[in-house]
C-alpha cells in the first residue's frame, strides 16, 4: 500500500467553502482511479493547524499515473477554489502495518 498525504492550509473563513468544493471534487472525480482504494480529508482540531488529506494506493506507479491524469487535472482546475490548488508538496509513505481491533 502507498499512502499520500497532503496538508493544506485554510483560513478559517475559508473552512466552510473548501470542506464543500473539497468533498465534492472527491466525489466527482476519483471514481474508477487505478490502483486508488481510499481517500480522506481530515479537519484539523487546533486554531492554525492545517488540513489532511490522504490517498491509498496500491503502488507508488498508481499514484505517479494519477498524477498525469485527467482525474486529476479536473480535481485541480479550478485556481479561484480555496485549497483545492495542486499540492506544492506531499508526503509519501509505503504502509508497514495495519492493526484493526
């Protein structure tokens, strides 16, 4: 399993509009991604602290092919759309573990 995370800044005024567009656009536009099997957006907790939003692929390819795609051209077109630029930065992680109780 390959897991992308992303955090991404919104100021609080701003929360409410990218919760929308944010969850919409998952929903819009990642149907049928190969390789992709999980996607969340996390609200941070604490004054400033930024959102989080993950991706589980299977391989590190899935996502690198996703990131060349049209799914993902359409979930980062819109500049004016607060958060929903393409990320600058992402952190890659390959899963070790996966304990349910």
């Amino acid at each position: 399993m390959f897991i992308v995370t992303n955090r991404i800044p919104v100021p609080a005024e701003g929360a409410e509009a990218f919760e929308k567009v944010f969850v919409e656009s998952m929903n819009t536009t990642l149907a049928g991604v190969p390789g992709l099997h999980r996607t969340t957006l996390q609200r941070p907790v604490g004054d400033d602290a930024p959102y989080v939003s993950t991706m589980e692929f299977d391989t590190r390819d899935d996502f690198f092919a996703w990131l060349k795609s049209d799914s993902f051209r359409a979930a980062h077109s819109d500049p004016d759309a607060p958060g929903m630029q393409a990320p600058s930065a992402i952190e890659q992680h390959v899963l070790i573990a996966d304990v349910r109780v």
